[in-house]
C-alpha cells in the first residue's frame, strides 16, 4: 500500500469518525430535549424523564455550537480528500 493510499483510507476513517460523533450527539441533544409523555401511561413517562439530562440553554447552545464545528470539520476532510484523489 502506498502512502497517498493509505493517507485517504486515514482521511475516510476520520470522516467516517465525526459523521458518526455527530449523529450521536444529535440523538442526544433529540432524548434529552422532548419531555412529551407517552400516550400509554403517566408512571412510564416520569421513569423516563428521571434518566434524561435536562439541558439548560447554555449547554444547548455549546451543544449546538459543537455540531456546527463538527460540520465544518467534515466539509474540509472531504475537500481534502478530493483534491488528492483530483491529483
């Protein structure tokens, strides 16, 4: 394997890593931000509530802040990774 080969199957594999970091920080932000009881009972929706985070406004906008570098982060790694392939 040669080095520019290796280099973009390192470049998919972190591409890969923060696409993944993203989408479980989305779900996270998703759980711990809907408090809508469930239409079954009362009791399971408390239960519930009582394991999730409750976020403040500061913590969702770091959370939120975060995901957008995350974004940007991705986008570059992509054009790098294009522009070698382009070469």
């Amino acid at each position: 394997m040669n080095i520019e080969t290796e280099f973009i199957e390192n470049l998919n594999n972190n591409i890969e890593y923060f696409d993944d970091y993203k989408k479980r920080l989305i779900q996270f932000i998703i759980i711990n931000s809907c408090y809508s009881a469930p239409y079954s009972s009362k009791d399971n929706y408390i239960g519930k509530i009582k394991k999730r985070l409750h976020l403040t406004p500061h913590e969702m906008l770091d959370l939120i802040k975060e995901i957008l570098m995350l974004e940007i982060v991705i986008h570059k790694l992509k054009s790098n990774k294009k522009q070698i392939e382009y070469v």
